[in-house]
C-alpha cells in the first residue's frame, strides 16, 4: 500500500466532534505566549481554527495569519471566523513541507499538533526563522518520541504501516540542536508522555478513524477502514491513545 506524504486532507466537522485532547495542549501553548494584544501572530497548522479565535480573543488590535494545508480543516476555520475580517485574520492554505512565503514577518508563531506531519524539521524551522521577526517568539506543541507505541504495535501485528512512517516524532534534544541550528535561541524543549483515555465502544473507535489512523486509512480503500479501525483497537491492551507530547519555547536570533 502507498504511504501518504504532504498535506493529507481531513474530515473537519468529524475532527471537531472528537474529545479532542488538542483543545487542552491548544490552552497549553497559548498561557506560554506573552502577548501584549497588539502583534501579528502565525497560527501554523491552525486546522478548524479552535486556536486561531482564542489568539484574536489574546489579540484585540493584533493580527493572526491562519495556515493549514487542508482544503476541509480551512472551510471549517472560514466558517468558525466568518466575522473577523481581513484587518485582523489572514488565511493561507499551504504546504508545510515548502518554505512558507509570507507578505510581511510575524511577531510570534504558535503551533499545536502539527510539527510531527512534517518530515524535515531541518527544514521547517528555517522556514519559521524565516517568517518570524528577530527577537520573535515560537511556542508549538507536538508528537514526540514514543508516541502512539500501542496503537504502532497493533499496526505491525497487522502488517499496516506505522503512523511513524508518515510522522516524523523527534525527541527533545534533536528538535533543540535542529531549533538552535535554524537561528533560534532561549530554546527550551520538553517531552512528556501525556496518555489520552477513551471509552471503548465508539468513542475511541472514532476518535482513531478521524484523528490517530487517518493518514494509514488513506492508503486503503474505505470500505475497509472500519474493520481496521476495529482491528486496532482489539489488539490495545487498554483503550488509550498514548500521547507523548514535545513542547518547545524559543526566540528569533536577532539579526
Ligand atoms: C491534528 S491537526 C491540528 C490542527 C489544530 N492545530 C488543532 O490543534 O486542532 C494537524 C493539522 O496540520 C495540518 N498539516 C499537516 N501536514 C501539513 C502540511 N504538509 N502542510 C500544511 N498543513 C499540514 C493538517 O491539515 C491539520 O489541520
């Protein structure tokens, strides 16, 4: 079967039906970004755009630039924000993987649960550098090393592929020389199991359909997803998603 890279797209209303533990790491990132309400902030990977309304709630004379590469998570996002207007939120689809193009730096990026679809974290925090202002700030949260162990078990014992074949879940002290390496300083990297658990019975099985198995289920036809999805979940020794979560702090070089 074929291993999906690049932007995948998303079944948005079902991701935002989901317990999503995304709104709590979300609140995380936010209380560690000083803001003072008036800067221009980079929601990356801002997906239904949760996060992008409590930053312009954080910024009331500020600007957030929202960039996903998902064409159904931004339509989603588009009709969560439908009245802010241009002066206050610009929306970008673009691919992550390529070096981002913005018409004017940015004060601060912000990011959950994204960086670990992107492959080369090389070549993405060059790409923030090179967006964020000198002196700028990043606060970004993400899948790290370990995560998903049960649910990778259960995907070998299937002859599937892992989720690791398509994420990149780095440690902390490789994603610190890869920040510092890109230009950043002040960098401060974590990474703490954080395991999610869901009632058996529906809730985890669809909360891995729309949110964990996503990228594997492309790779096969839909009328078998279920039956993956039931598969997984019968080989979990508990009904828990084993989060293991990097959350990383650093500022811009200045120039
Ligand atoms: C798990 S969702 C997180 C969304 C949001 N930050 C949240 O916490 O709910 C991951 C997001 O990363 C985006 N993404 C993944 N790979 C991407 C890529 N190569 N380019 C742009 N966006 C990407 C997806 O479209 C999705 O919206």
């Amino acid at each position: 079967m074929t291993v999906h890279r690049g932007p995948r797209e998303w079944d948005a209303v079902r991701y935002d039906a989901q317990p999503l533990p995304h709104e709590r790491w979300g609140r995380g990132v936010l209380a560690a970004l000083p803001l003072a309400g008036d800067e221009r902030v980079l929601d990356l990977g801002a997906g239904t755009g949760r996060d992008t309304e409590a930053l312009l709630e954080r910024l009331p004379t500020g600007h957030v630039v929202a960039v996903d590469g998902s064409a159904a998570m931004l339509a989603q996002l588009r009709d969560r924000l439908a009245g802010v207007g241009p002066q206050r939120l610009t929306v970008l689809r673009a691919d992550l993987t390529e070096p981002l193009v913005l018409d004017r730096p940015v004060d601060a990026v912000f990011s959950v649960a994204t960086l670990h679809w992107l492959p080369d974290h090389a070549a993405v925090f060059r790409s923030v550098a090179g967006v964020l202002r000198p002196g700028g700030l990043l606060r970004a949260e993400w899948g790290g090393a370990g995560q998903l162990a049960g649910i990778e078990s259960a995907l070998d014992r299937l002859g599937l592929p892992r989720i690791g074949q398509t994420c990149n879940f780095a440690t902390a002290e490789r994603t610190a020389e890869l920040l510092c390496v890109a230009g950043f300083t002040d960098v401060d990297v974590t990474l703490t199991p954080d395991p999610v658990r869901l009632a058996p019975g529906g809730e985890l099985e669809a909360y891995l359909g729309t949110v964990v198995l996503g990228a594997v289920l492309d790779g096969l036809p839909a009328e078998r997803h279920r039956s993956v999805v039931d598969a997984v979940v019968a080989r979990l020794p508990e009904p828990t998603v084993e989060y293991v979560r990097l959350k990383a702090a650093a500022r811009r070089m200045a120039d």
